[in-house]
C-alpha cells in the first residue's frame, strides 16, 4: 500500500508496550502494543496486536488490530481481515478485507478534479 511513500518508518510501539497520551509525529508510526490517545501523524499502521483507544489522523492509515476512535485518512485506509474498528471512518479511498469486523459510520469525499469520463467508442 505505501510502495509510492517516501516516508520511513520513524516510530515505532512495540507489541510488549503500552502509550498514554496524544502522540504527534512526521513521517510513519507502527503501532503493535497499546495506546491510549489521539495519534496525528503522516502514516499509520496497527499490527494485528495493536490496540488503540482514540482518534487517528493520517495520510494514509492500515488497521490490523482494535481501534476505539475516529479514523480520518486523508488520502489511503486499508482495513485488513483481523481488524476491529468502533468508531466514524473519514477517507478518500477505502479497502475493507473480508473478515473484518466494523461498527462505524462511513465519510467518503470524492474529489472532482481526479474523476476522468470516458467516452464510448463508435
């Protein structure tokens, strides 16, 4: 998913670690243990052992594990099949994997200069 990403993975919250508090960062956060907060940062990925009480705000965001709070990706949000998702979802695109379990409410913007009509050919 983030083949076209330049960002590196900068932080990182181990599976045997737990975070309080609102974490703001540039570049890639993984998430594999806990957090309790709201995370602001340019990409996010929860491992499938994550779990994440709060608001995420992102780029682009992957959930493999239990979010509590609003997602809001600004452009990218992959929901694979181990995850677990309570809260309002914002995005541009969204892929959902089969399996996964959701309890939300869905915002999705198109934007209008990105849309490209094609015409039938005679």
């Amino acid at each position: 998913m983030f083949t076209k990403n330049k960002e590196k993975l900068e932080s990182f919250i181990g599976v045997n670690s737990s975070f309080k508090g609102d974490i703001e960062t540039k570049g890639t956060l993984r998430i594999d243990g806990t957090v309790e907060g709201n995370v602001n940062a340019d990409w996010v990925i929860l491992g499938e052992k994550a779990s994440h009480r709060g608001d995420i705000i992102a780029r682009g965001i992957i959930v493999g594990g239990r979010v509590d709070g609003n997602l809001k990706a600004t452009e990218i949000m992959e929901i694979k099949p181990k995850a677990m998702v309570n809260g309002d979802i914002s995005t541009d695109k969204l892929s959902i994997a089969e399996g996964a379990l959701l309890n939300v409410k869905i915002s999705m913007q198109r934007d209008e200069k990105k849309i490209v009509e094609l015409q039938a050919m005679r």
